[in-house]
C-alpha cells in the first residue's frame, strides 16, 4: 500500500510540473492600486478606485488581455501619506504586481515615482499633475496633464473673456495651490494681463476669505484666479466673494471639479465662474457618454468627477501597453507605454519623452449650478 | 472704495468670524473653570451639532416647522455625547491619574469623534440646506449681529446661572475644592455632569450659528475652529465667561486686520497666509506675558 502510494505521489508530481506553463497562461496578471481610501482625501480615492474598477471589470468582461488572461488588481490605502504609500508600494512589488496605478496626489506620487524609477516598476498615475512628477523617470507616466500647463489656460480663458486686471487668490502652504499660481503669473505677464492684487491663504482648508476678497474688490480686479479644491471654492470663496460685492469673473483649475454638490442654495452666485478640466460630463462623444452612464449606473453621481476619468483611462492605457507589449513583463510593458498614443475619455494624446499626456484641457463653465462644456483650449 | 470704508469693511468682517469663535469659547471655559480640564474634544461636539443640524433641518422643513428648531434637537445630541464622553472616557481617567492625563483623553477623544464621523458619514462635505439668512442692519451683517447677540445672551445668563442657582453653586464650590465640596454635601459627580451638558449644549448653539455662516460639514471641522476658540479663551482669561465672549471677538479681529494690512504694512514679507501663525503666536505671549488672559481670575493650580 505504502509503495502504491508514493508512484502515486510521484505520478502527481511530475503531471503538476508538466501543467503548470500551461496553467501559467490563464493565470490573471497582477496589478496594484495605490490611492487615499481613507484620511482627509478619501473622496479623491474612492473616485479613482471606482473609475479603475470600472474599466477592469469592462475589460476582464471582454475576455481581459493577453488571449483571454483576466486582470487582478489589488488596492491599497495610502491615506494620503508618503511612509503609507511607500509601505503599500512595496508591498505591492513584493507580492509580485505587474505594474502599479497610483497615487492620487501630486506630494505622495512624487516620493513612489522616485520608488519605481529605482525598481524598474512601472508607475502610472491617474492624476498627479505637479509639473516634475515624471520628469527624468524611465518607469513613471501619467494619464493627466501637468499643472503648468493648467495656469496656462487659465490666462488664455482670462484673455478670452476680454478683461484686462486680475488678481489671484493662492493657499500658499499648499505645493498645488502655489505651483498654480506661479504658472498663472508667469503667463499672464506674457498675455498682456495686469495683476492688480495677489492674496493667500495659509492651507487650502480655511473657512473664512471674506478679509483676502474684501481687498480683491477694492483692488478693482474684473476677475479672480483661485486655485483651490471643490470643498471650499463651493460653500466658501465664492459666495463670500459675491458677498464681499464681486461680481466679476472666477477661474479656477481641476481641483474645482465636484463644485457643484458643495454650492449654497442660490446657485446663480456661480455663474461666471470657469475652470479647466480633464474632461466635459456633457461631451456628446459616445465614449463619454458611455463612461457617464455606466460610472453613474454602478457607483452614483456623486463621486463621478474627472479623477475617477483620468483612473478609467489609466486603466485602459495599462491595458494597452500590455497588448502591445504581448507579455506581461513589466520591463516590456514600459517599453510599450514609452511615447504611446491613446484615446479615452480625456482626450485623445500621446505621452510625450517625459511620459506625461500632450493633450487639449476642456474648460467647464457654472450655468445656475450646472456645469457646462465652454471651449477647448 | 476708500481706505476708511475699507477698514470698516475689515473690522465687520473680523467680528463676523470672531462672534463664531467668542460662542465657541464660551463652551471651553465653562467646562475649564468648572473641572480644570481643557477638553479639547469641544471643537468636536461642534462638529457633532452640525451633522445633527443637516439630518434634523431637511426633517423641520418637512414637517413645516422653523429650520431653526433643529438647534433643540442638535442641543440634546450634543449634550448626550457630552456626558457620555465624560462618564466613559474623563471620569476613570480622572480618578486614576492627574490633570495631564485627563488632558490627552480630551485630545484622543477629539480624534476619535473626528475618525468616527468619517466612518458614519464619509469623508465628503455636507451641505447644510440654508437655516436662515438675516439682512443686513445698517450695513452689518445681520447674522453676525444674530450670532453676538446670542453670545453675549449666553454670557449674561451663564454668569447669572453660576452666581445665583443653586446649582452654579455647587460649581463654583466643586471647582474652589473637590473633597471640601463632596463633605459640604454637594453631589460633584453629578455637578460635572451638568456642567459637561451645558457646555455641550453652548456647542450645539455654536454649531447653529457657524453653519448659518458657513453651511457646510465635515468631519474635521472641528479642529482648528475648536483651537482658534481655545486661543481666545486663553486670551479672554481661560474659566473667565466674559473673557471668552471678549478674546473670540478679539481673536476674530486679529485675523481679519492682519490678513487685511500685513501684506501692505510689511511690503509683501508677511502676507495674509500668516495670519494663523499670528493668532497662535498671540496664544504663546499671553501665557509667557499674562498666563491669566485679559480678564481671567488668579487661581492657584495652573495646568
């Protein structure tokens, strides 16, 4: 009995090496998520996680990649905090991740680009648009564009709208507010804009401006650039402006988007407010539509912002860079996705020798509360 | 506009912030002057009063009722967690260890109502349907008037409540000596009790009118608005009931004429971001130059 048993043992084991390269073939890829699902930034992570959630499952549906191998992709926490995101991002390189999305934020992402870079790991952040995230890193791309550019923009839409004196609004203490309003700066000297009053704030957090705008409008500005999140240009700056008696123009940038379920009641204190986006809701192209109504069907309107986008397309480009590349070897796979072109919901682009999208920013305009697609600049 | 009116504007607006802050430190120094703890966790139960205030104030509106009534509901909620928050976490702590340790179980609390409420309601602000919105009187705001108003109200009737009832009595004894008190036949437990709804209570008020100003909710609005009143508490004398009323206006103008003149004053070396480090910059000079505050009385034990 005892001899039978160990042919047995024998016959099994031989059978199992035999299959396993067969077995290696249907075997999902493996792929880490690193994004703040829980902290103060949490809304951001839910929104990209969902948005790559979506796009895997779409995927994987359709037969996932490499002739039928499904994506399986694993999502960490990093409270929006550089030692948490590290410790994820190792983790997640450890347990044999093929590629990593992530992070979120512009501080925390630049700490993994740097990470990456020196494992040879592939990082592709959805969202991350301080200006030298991927500068100077082989492994390290992005799905969005960069905050210069972004400043850019808001002096051309402060161009477009035909005025003349502008004053900026700025978090000093916070490295996207101060980057945007450096870039801001610099290209409305060269538009022929006059800045007549610039005011800070110490963080992005603060409750009270009416101080900052009662200036502003003293300054005689005709438009104010503010670069700030959704959670206090909604409730705060704006109606406090409108308050304080301004009545003119409002800019603002990505960190905008969401405004719409932070206004006060009287949603007219909005019009005349523009911001540059990575997508507009309201594009009529069908694979907008198509991201809209699935995203709304499966997780609700309220977390549908551009961040959850920029996480659906950075999926998809990762799959991308996986077909082209034919394997999933994570140098083939950067290999792939260095200068690749695609086209998603924010835009068609190719990634430039940085790695970061070339691409058109969609400004949205507030009519009563609602956004609205303005122009493509 | 010209450099007067600009300066009135400023002023307005300082008391605007300030009237938010005054009602939020009256709450701080009435638990202070009462158990000598600084319960850092108030900021907190302002926090807890605005989510009340945003479930309670679409079901008023419903019913036909005054939105404003919803400050009852957010009154009890927040005087509940008050007690609660006292007999679980402070009172044990109390009787084992001394007046520090007392002082960490405020700041653990502090972060485990801000934790808790970003699991019960997620981290995403709320917005609070509009309360109510009162024109403006002669050129000033008429909520900020509404919300001095019902400061100083309190201030009166806190001062009135402690001087002349029995059981304001029986608070000023408990907070003179603790063991004399308990021989002289005063329950102090239950004192604390009172004193930990009451004050509560004011931050359920205080939360009516910050979300009349600001109308919005997050789990962590509670931290610095709950700091900015500790300072003006501490500036107004800390257990002093006029002090706070005084250092939260003060407080309030500081940041408004500093966020307003520094950039100009300084030639752009100091700019309005600073403000805040100057409003805690007040805080270390009052207690290296007058650790009393303003109108603070002499008390022997100092935390």
């Amino acid at each position: 009995m005892k001899r039978y048993l160990s042919i047995l043992t024998a016959v099994v084991l031989v059978l199992t090496t035999l299959l396993v390269p067969a077995m290696a073939e249907t075997e999902p890829v493996k792929i880490g998520a690193i994004a703040p699902l829980t902290g103060s930034l949490a809304t951001y992570g839910e929104s990209v996680t969902n948005g790559i959630k979506l796009a895997i499952q779409e995927i994987n549906d359709a037969g996932g990649v490499l002739g039928g191998r499904q994506l399986d992709v694993t999502y960490m926490d990093d409270k929006a905090d550089a030692t948490e995101s590290a410790n994820a991002f190792n983790k997640l390189v450890s347990d044999g991740n093929k590629a990593i999305i992530g992070s979120v934020t512009s501080g925390v992402t630049a700490g993994l680009a740097a990470l990456a870079n020196d494992q040879g790991m592939l990082l592709l952040t959805p969202t991350a648009t301080a200006d030298t995230i991927t500068d100077g890193y082989t492994s390290v791309f992005r799905a969005c564009f960069r905050d210069s550019f972004q400043g850019e923009v808001g002096a051309k839409v402060a161009v477009k709208l035909g005025v003349k004196k502008v004053a900026i609004l700025y978090a000093s203490g916070d490295t996207y507010s101060s980057g945007l309003y450096e870039a801001f700066k610099t290209a409305a000297a060269t538009q022929g804009l006059e800045i007549v009053d610039v005011e800070s704030s110490s963080t992005t957090s603060d409750t009270d401006y009416t101080t900052q705008l009662t200036n502003i409008v003293a300054s005689g500005a005709e438009l104010i650039f503010a670069p700030y999140y959704y959670d206090s240009i909604g409730p705060y700056i704006v109606p406090q402006a409108r308050a304080a008696g301004f009545t003119g123009y409002f800019v603002g940038a990505d960190g905008w988007d969401g405004t719409q379920n932070t206004m006060v009641a009287d949603k007219s204190l909005y019009n005349k407010c523009f911001y540059t986006n990575h997508y507009a809701p309201d594009d009529p192209s069908p694979i907008v539509q198509n991201f809209v109504k699935k995203y709304t069907d499966t997780y609700g309107a309220a977390s549908l912002t551009a961040l959850a986008a920029l996480a659906y397309d950075a999926a998809y480009m990762l799959k991308d860079a996986i077909e082209t590349a034919g394997t999933d070897d994570t140098a083939a796979i950067i290999k792939a996705m260095t200068g690749m072109s695609f086209s998603g919901v924010t835009g068609t682009f190719t990634l430039d020798a940085s790695g970061t999208p070339e691409k058109a920013a969609p400004v949205i305009e507030y009519v009563d509360g609602v956004a609205k697609f303005y122009a493509s600049i | 506009m010209d450099g007067l009116t600009l300066f009135i504007q400023q002023v307005f607006n300082g008391l605007r912030v300030g009237s938010v802050y005054a009602l939020i430190a009256l709450g701080y120094t009435m638990v202070y002057g009462i158990i000598r703890l600084i319960n850092f966790a108030h900021g907190d139960f302002i926090m807890v009063g605005a989510y009340t205030l945003f479930f309670t104030v679409p079901l008023m509106i419903s019913h036909g009722m005054p939105a404003w009534l919803s400050v009852f509901a957010a009154i009890a909620v927040c005087a509940t967690t008050g007690v609660l928050v006292e007999k679980l976490a402070y009172k044990p702590v109390r009787k084992r260890g001394n007046n520090m340790s007392a002082l960490i179980t405020a700041i653990a609390m502090s972060l485990f109502l801000e934790n808790m409420a970003q699991t019960l309601f997620g981290a995403n602000p709320k917005q609070v349907i509009t309360i109510f919105n009162l024109p403006n009187l002669l050129g000033f705001n008429g909520n900020t008037l509404v919300t001095i108003l019902i400061g100083v109200s309190i201030m009166v009737g806190l001062t009135l409540f402690v001087k002349h009832t029995k059981t304001g009595q029986a608070m000023r004894a408990v907070s003179e000596d603790k063991k004399a008190s308990l021989l002289m036949g005063i329950n102090v437990n239950r004192t604390i009790t009172i004193t930990f709804a009451i004050g509560s209570g004011l931050a359920a008020i205080a939360s009516l009118m910050y979300i009349v100003q600001y109308n919005q909710v997050t789990n962590l609005m509670g931290y610095m608005l709950g700091l900015k009143a500790f300072v003006a508490a501490v500036l107004g004398g800390i257990g002093s009931i006029p002090g706070a009323m005084l250092g939260g206006l003060l407080i309030g103008l500081v940041e408004s004429l500093s966020k307003a003149y520094s950039s100009t004053l300084t030639g752009g070396i100091i700019t309005s971001a600073f403000s805040d480090a100057i409003v805690f910059g007040i805080l270390i000079i009052v207690l290296l130059v007058k650790p009393t505050g303003l109108i603070g009385e002499k008390t022997g034990e100092k935390v």
